[in-house]
C-alpha cells in the first residue's frame, strides 16, 4: 500500500527492506526515471553530483542480474526471492572509482531516497551490497573508470515488513515469523542517544 508523504515518520516505519515483489505487476522505466529523478535532488558533497545510474527493467538483463545478487545473508532459508517474487527492475548506482572520497555518502543518500520515494508508491527496495561486480559491470556496460557501490531491487512489495524491539540478547539479526511477516529489531531511541546538550 502506498504511504502517504505527509507524515515523515509513517512513511520511515513503512519503508523499510522489501525482499518479495509481486513479479506479474512490474515496474516500468517511467517509474525508475521518477525515482531516480527524486535522487538527483538530494544533496550531493560540494554538489559535484558524480554519481549515475543504470535502470533495468524486464528481460534478460534483469534476469542475469538478480543472479549476480545476493539476498538477505541474516535468513537462513528463504532469502532469497523466489520465482513470482523476484523484483521487476533494479537501479544500479555507479560511482567514480577514485577522485570522489565523499561518493559512497551520496551513493548512500540517494538509495535511501529512492527507497523512501518508492514507498509513496507502494512499491519495495532493497538495497543490496552484494553484488558480483565482476560479472555486472560488463552486464551493465559500466565505465571502466567508474564501479557499483549498490544496487537497488524494485517492485510493488509483497510481503508484510514490521519493526521490532531489540531482543535481549541484543541480537540485531531480522527473521520472519510463520506467517510469513518479516521483522527487523531496532535499538531504542534511550540506547542511541548518548549526551544531550542543552533544554
């Protein structure tokens, strides 16, 4: 369901990590145009803007790709998107391999962005380290001089996401309960807040 923009803190709750997608409703490349678009408004370190991105949607590529991902490394069956599951675009961001120390904050930046823009949408991202960069930048047609610090998995979301209290193990690992509803422990706000200055 999309969520609505007006409250910021609904729209964080409910963007969270999707790794389910409804794979017969795919995204199409004016939607990954419009999520990019909302990206490259964001700040940028000196505003220098060195990143871009690649956009794939259905076909070859988008198949080849989703196997060069790995998913969820924390779930020790069911992972990864099965078939009818898997995502219908991703979004590879590609950023100068040297000159550009500040790049990965913007890399940062913008998947977040995405993210929390595809979710007004009702649509899931999963933002995704793992990634066999060897094999994806000649997928991709990547400039040699620039590589693939993330990539972004796409789609109208699927499964159900919650938050949850940190265990007190203090174990950080998310999980998915019977129903098939995927948890993610987050620490408190009393743990995170370490010195306060001022009223």
């Amino acid at each position: 369901m999309p969520v609505s923009p007006s409250d910021f803190h609904e729209l964080v709750l409910a963007a969270r990590t999707c790794r389910r997608f409804v794979e017969d409703e795919p995204l199409t490349m004016d939607d990954l145009d419009w999520l990019v678009d909302c990206a490259r408004l964001t700040p940028s370190a000196r505003n220098a803007q060195v990143l871009r991105f690649i956009l794939v949607t259905k076909g070859q590529v988008l198949d080849e790709l989703f196997k060069l991902t790995r998913w969820a490394g924390a779930l020790k069956e069911g992972g990864t998107p099965k078939p009818g599951e898997r995502p219908t675009a991703f979004i590879a961001i590609l950023a100068p391999k040297e000159g550009a120390p500040l790049a990965p904050y913007d890399a940062g930046i913008a998947s977040e962005t995405i993210q929390l823009a595809a979710a007004t949408r009702g649509w899931g991202c999963c933002i995704i380290y793992s990634v066999n960069r060897k094999d994806a930048a000649p997928l991709l047609k990547v400039p040699a001089d620039m590589d693939i610090p993330l990539a972004l998995g796409l789609g109208v979301a699927k499964e159900e996401r919650a938050i949850a209290e940190m265990p007190a193990d203090g174990s950080f690992n998310y999980w998915r309960d019977a129903q098939g509803v995927h948890h993610v422990p987050k620490r408190g706000l009393a743990e995170l807040v370490i010195g306060r200055f001022g009223a």
